[in-house]
C-alpha cells in the first residue's frame, strides 16, 4: 500500500527501476508517490480547504497537473527536454526515467526542480494566510 496508481507513472516494475533506475530524494519522492505539495493532496489531509492550483490555473492541483501540465514549470520542463531530446510526458516519463542514467538524472532534476517550487511557493501561500482571511486594509 501507499504507492497507488500515480506512482506507476514512474516505477511500472521495482525491480527494474532498483536496478536501472536514478536515486530519488526527498523532493523526487514527494513527485513520484503524489504525496506533498499538491492541492488535492493537501485537501485531503485537510491543510487546505480546496484543491485548486495555486498558479492560478483553475484547475484541481493533481500531481499530473502540477509535473506534466502547469504552465507554471513550462521552464522546467523545457530543460529537462533539452537533455532528454524530447518532452517528457506522463506516458513517458517512465521510460525516460530507465532508459539511460543521463535521460533519467535529467527527469529527476525536473521532478526535484518543480517540487522545490511548488513547497517554497505553498509556505508562501501559508505565511500569507497567517493574518486570516481579512485583507490587509481593513481597520
Ligand atoms: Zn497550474
């Protein structure tokens, strides 16, 4: 249990990526298992009381929005496919990760670089939140 669905995304067989697959790390880990700085997520464990993208997009904040659709990491995800010599989706992203150590340090650089991201920007979202729901103007 705990790895569901989402993390088949990345690891479809533990024995090949333990064999052929990158390290991972705190950040990469939060990517892979949907368990971190994502609104469905927080909803969830009831650190927000709506699931929506903090970049404004609309959208529930799915771990599939936030590393493969957000606008938001369109930068990210370009330098990831600079190295990897092509865009990395979610029905790639597996493959990419096994494939060679370069394509697979390459898309974990991205998982980690988004993450940071994301948590950096989620206690932002938090320390503004601090003061309440007033807006700073009032009385
Ligand atoms: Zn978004």
């Amino acid at each position: 249990m705990g790895y569901g669905g989402w993390a088949r995304t990345f690891i479809a067989d533990v024995r090949v990526w333990q064999k052929e697959g990158p390290e991972t790390d705190y950040y990469a880990t939060q990517a892979i298992v949907g368990h971190g700085s994502f609104g469905t997520y927080l909803k969830q464990i009831r650190r927000r009381e709506n699931d929506e993208c903090w970049f404004g997009c609309e959208v529930p904040d799915t771990p599939a929005h936030t590393i493969f659709e957000c606008p938001k990491f369109d930068e990210v995800r370009r330098q990831a496919k600079d190295k990897v010599g092509k865009e990395v989706t979610e029905g790639n992203v597996e493959e990419m990760l096994v494939r060679s150590e370069d394509s697979g340090l390459a898309v974990m650089e991205m998982l980690r670089e988004i993450m940071k991201i994301k948590e950096r920007d989620e206690y932002k979202w938090e320390a503004t939140r601090e003061g309440g729901h007033n807006p700073p103007s009032s009385g």
